[in-house]
C-alpha cells in the first residue's frame, strides 16, 4: 500500500484552443435543478453556458460535431474504426488480466465509441475523487472559501477548526499575531489553549478501510488541521502549533492544550479563509491527496446540514450525480478519497461523469485539476514512471486524466484530443491483475494513449 501518488497524503486543464459552446441538454438541467431544490438547498452551478471543449469544424442544429455517426446511424468513419480495433487489441493485454473494463464516448456527440464491460462495477481507486469534487464544487459552488477562527473567553484561546485542510502555520501565524496584540491591548500575557474540531464527527473508519491507513495514506478525518500534519489527532497538533507560536510572542501558555466547544459568548479575536474550494479541487486531484477528499466529503454534508460523516457526505454525492443524469446502476461509495475496498463504480458512469463535468462551467477546475501526462509533481509525472515507454510517449501532454491505484485495483479517467481535432472522454479500470504495478499502469496508460490516435 505505499510507493504511489494515490495511496499517500503526500502525494489546469486547459485543453487549449477557443471553447465549444454545447448546447444544454433543457431536460437534464431541469432534472438536476429539480432535484436540487428538493434535495440539497444550496445554489449551485448550471450546465448551460461555455464547454470545457473547443470548437472545431460545424455543429449541427443538435450541437453535436458533424460527421460523427457512431452511436447515431451505428458505423464509424475511419479513425473510429481504426481506435475501435486497437483498442481491441491493448484491452487483450495480459498485464491487464481479466477483470477490466473501459469506456469511450465522443465529447461532442456523446456518442459511445467502445465498450468494454463498461456496466461491470469494478475498484475505482482514486477516481472516485471525481465525484467527491463534483460534489463539493456543486454545493458548496467555486468561490467557496474555508475558515478558521480564534475565539476568546474566561482565560481561553480556542481554535476552530472550519474545514480548511490547506491551512498552513503561516496562515495561523496572521491569526496568532492579532490575538497576542488583543491580548497585549487587554493587559493579558497568560491564556489557556483549547481547539474545537466538532464541525466533524468523532473520526471513524470508512467501510473498506483498515487501522494500517492511518496516518500515512489518510488521517483520521477532523475538520482542523495545520501543515496538513499526518499525525493522529491533527486538530490538537493544530493547537500545540498555535500555542507555540504565542509563547514564542511572549505569551505565557498556561497547561496542556485541550479540546472543548466554543461558546457562542466567546469573542472573535482573528479568522483565516482559505484559497477557493476551485484551487483546493485542482490540488487534491493534481497529487491525488485523500484527506482533501474526506475533508470536502464532510464539509460538503456541513454545508447542506447533513450529518459530517462518511454516511452522510455519500448520501449527497448520490443525490449530485442523479441530479447530473449520471447512472448509479452498480455504484457503490463509503468514502471521498476511493480508499475504501468496498467501493464499486463501473467506468461507463466514471465516463458519463466526466461528460457532464465538460459541459458544467462551474466544474471546470476538475478539468483544470486534471494530471498531464508526464507532467512532473502530477500523479501522471515522470517520477512515477507514467507515459514513458514506446506505447504512451507520443500522448504526453496530451491527455489529462485522473489516476487512480490501490493494491488489485488501478484505474484512469480522462480526456484527450485527437490529431484531427476530436475529443475523446475514457475510463478504464483494471482490477485483480497479478503483474507488477508498473506494468499495469504502462498498459493503462497505452489505452489512454491509443484513445489519443497512438496506433503503434
């Protein structure tokens, strides 16, 4: 369970090119916002407006890309035909075993190009970030910013904790120098610490997870944390960092830090915000990190007053993506990161998500957030050795796609453009194989390649 981008903490689309402007599908944007409005009482993104896709060549009165029959009048044209046997062929490779699946739409037309046990609900690993991000930026909308907050009260300093899994110790540090100058001003040089992390709900383990996942693939989930800290108890981590840091301005710490709830007469002495929840989305995807995930899975029940739990963040990213007209035949989530082994998503509703992520203006840093092939700091870079063999070379940096892997499971959605122009939308997932990791991920990374028009 170590040595890859998505099994560690640790670990902007721009296709390029002037944007497609697809024409919004009136009945699914009425469904969603139907359900929206019932469900989850939060303003959220629209689907109509600028696709992430460019415009190349006609549309037809339908928006959709002319000269595409596949899944229309039931024959493809060439390139089709030719993408459709390679595929084929690479799907055969015995590095990939027998439980795979994979899917390939036409991003224009929506079409299905090639299936390949797409309905079989396979160990999405990491890719199920992809609905966990859907969900947050749908809910909680782009511009969304966490914040953390110091209170005062009776002698105390209290920590509260607000989501914020990118606070930084430079970023309490702002928040400690106007506390110590309240303080000062107030005649004060001793004062009790104590955070308050009861946004969340006691942490617990996911179905699928087990004790060995803390603290190095993923904390355990609460709703402070400083440096993203991979230590058990983040939120008092958080406090000794903040209580550091005023007796390093000469204010006298009195005890141990401590847990206890705010009081609603506590005064506020100083807040930090976050950067928008669209820049935490494309970091969390970028490096693939899973306490980002569990963290937006549970701000995003905060937000809409669910309970902050893994139960009740995976209620929501259900209701998400029905209101998406995204299939949850065979889906089955109990957690935000895609840790969980009981986690099953076939790589046809993985594709149709991705679809819709395409035509959603406010889902457009999941896009951004994508890994480059061969991009370096990416899940997709070099350093996990991705794309760098005579297969997939000739799609590096070309196609953005989200990794995903676990022990038995290795999985990759995305997109990429063709030489003519044509986007091409994917998922495939392996599961079970016994090659070496480096294997599997060398023939699912030429899949995506032949997705791309790599023939050889």
């Amino acid at each position: 369970m170590t040595g890859t981008p998505d099994e560690t903490p640790t670990n902007s689309f721009v296709p390029g090119g002037n944007r497609r402007h697809r024409k919004a599908r009136v009945g699914r944007i009425g469904a969603r916002s139907l359900v929206l409005a019932m469900a989850v009482p939060v303003a959220s993104a629209t689907l109509a407006g600028t696709s992430a896709f460019a415009a190349d060549g006609s549309t037809g009165a339908d928006g959709a890309a002319q000269g595409v029959t596949a899944g229309r009048a039931g024959t493809l044209d060439a390139d089709d035909a030719q993408l459709v046997k390679s595929l084929n062929e690479r799907i055969a490779d015995k590095r990939l075993g027998s439980d795979v699946s994979g899917v390939v739409l036409d991003g224009d037309s929506d079409a299905t190009l090639w299936d390949h046990n797409g309905s079989t609900a396979l160990m999405p690993a990491s890719n199920a970030k992809l609905a966990t991000a859907t969900t947050a930026l749908t809910l909680m909308g782009p511009n969304h910013r966490f914040t953390t907050k110091v209170v005062y009260g009776n002698g105390t300093l209290t920590l509260v904790g607000g989501g914020d899994r990118t606070l930084t110790s430079a970023g309490l540090a702002e928040m400690t120098k106007a506390a110590v100058a309240g303080l000062k001003a107030a005649g004060r040089t001793d004062v009790k610490v104590r955070v308050d992390d009861s946004l969340f709900a006691e942490p617990s383990l996911a179905n699928g997870w087990n004790q060995g996942y803390y603290p190095t693939e993923v904390t355990p989930v609460r709703s402070l944390v400083v440096d993203g800290a991979a230590v058990e108890d983040t939120s008092v981590d958080a406090g000794k960092v903040f209580a550091k840091q005023l007796a390093a301005a000469g204010i006298t710490v009195d005890g141990e830090v401590g847990r206890a709830t705010a009081s609603r007469s506590d005064v506020p002495v100083a807040q930090h915000t976050s950067a928008p929840l669209s820049d935490i989305v494309k970091q969390m995807l970028k490096t693939s990190d899973n306490n980002i995930a569990e963290t937006l899975l549970r701000m995003a029940a905060v937000t809409t007053g669910k309970p902050a739990t893994f139960e009740g963040g995976v209620e929501l990213v259900r209701q998400v993506l029905s209101s998406y007209g995204v299939s949850l035949d065979n889906f089955e989530l109990h957690d935000g990161s895609g840790l969980s082994r009981a986690d099953r998503i076939p790589a046809a509703t993985l594709a149709q998500l991705l679809d819709r992520i395409t035509e959603a203006p406010a889902l457009s840093s999941i896009l951004d957030g994508l890994p480059i092939a061969g991009e370096a700091g990416s899940s997709l870079g070099p350093e996990w050795g991705r794309f760098d063999d005579a297969h997939s070379k000739c799609a590096v940096g070309k196609v953005h796609a989200k990794t995903g892997t676990l022990t038995g499971a290795v999985a990759l959605s995305g997109v990429t453009r063709t030489e003519d122009g044509e986007w091409r939308i994917f998922s495939f997932i392996e599961n079970n194989s016994t090659a070496a990791p480096a294997a599997i991920k060398d023939a699912m990374d030429g899949l995506a390649a032949t997705v791309n028009g790599c023939w050889a």
